[in-house]
C-alpha cells in the first residue's frame, strides 16, 4: 500500500517555505542548480501545486503560470515512486483546464522524459540546456 499524501493549491506568497523545503534538497542539493537560478520571479505569479505527507510535511511540488507552461516539478527522494509526482501533474492539469487552457507544455530533464510521456507528453524540438542539465521541451493538449 502507498503512503498517504495530499495536495493542495499554494501560493509564493503563502508558501515559500514549503516549496522551498522540497526544491532546495531536489534542485539545489541533488542537482546542484544555483539557488539565483531555481527561484526566480515567475514563482510570484505562478499557481504552485503542494504534497505534504500525513504530518505535514512538504513531500512534492510543481508550479503553472497563466501560459500553461508546467515547471518545478519535485518530489522528495523518498517519495518517488508512490504516486506524487502524477498526482502534481494532474492537479496542474486541472488548474490549465480551469484557466481554459486546451494546451500545457514543460521544459523535461532528459531523465524525467519517460515519466511525462507516461502523463500524455510529447516531445518536440532538440535537446537543450537549463541550469546545466539536459532537457526537451515537451506539451500535451487538454
């Protein structure tokens, strides 16, 4: 059986700190993008999207802006595999759709391609670098 979680909608504003409890150890620490490169003013104006596990604790997160480019995707290490990172992207789904958006699309890092493709992503363009790692811009239609 898969560890209980929940989601909710979450602003910059509101939740810095439990965005950040999750981003920092999977961006900064994990990935070693500089942290003037992970936060940046779009998570101002972005829906963000939290999973806390049954304490409370930050265990996901991933963000939309009103163009409905996904971004920000993660997901605590030890929480990988037990359905969170889906669960964020369907919610971000339901948020583009309630914006009326008909199409999202996300810059994916090469590993992460198979788990959106799972999600009804296709990728397009070539392969190009962000924060030193290697992506492919992916979208999908509503």
């Amino acid at each position: 059986m898969a560890p209980a979680f929940t989601l909710r909608a979450a602003t910059w504003s509101a939740d810095q700190k439990a965005l950040q409890a999750v981003r920092i150890p999977v961006f900064v620490v994990e990935q070693k993008v500089d942290a003037s490169e992970e936060f940046d003013d779009v998570d101002l104006v972005c829906q963000h999207v939290l999973a806390v596990d049954v304490q409370g604790t930050p265990i996901g997160t991933g963000r939309i802006d009103s163009h409905g480019k996904i971004g920000r995707m993660a997901v605590a290490a030890d929480w990988r595999k037990h359905g969170v990172g889906f669960a964020i992207l369907d919610k971000a789904l339901e948020i583009a759709r309630s914006k009326g958006l008909n199409r999202v699309y996300l810059h994916a890092q090469l590993s992460a391609v198979g788990f959106y493709e799972r999600a009804g992503f296709s990728g397009y363009g070539d392969h190009f670098f962000e924060a030193g790692i290697e992506h492919l811009a992916m979208g999908r239609s509503l």
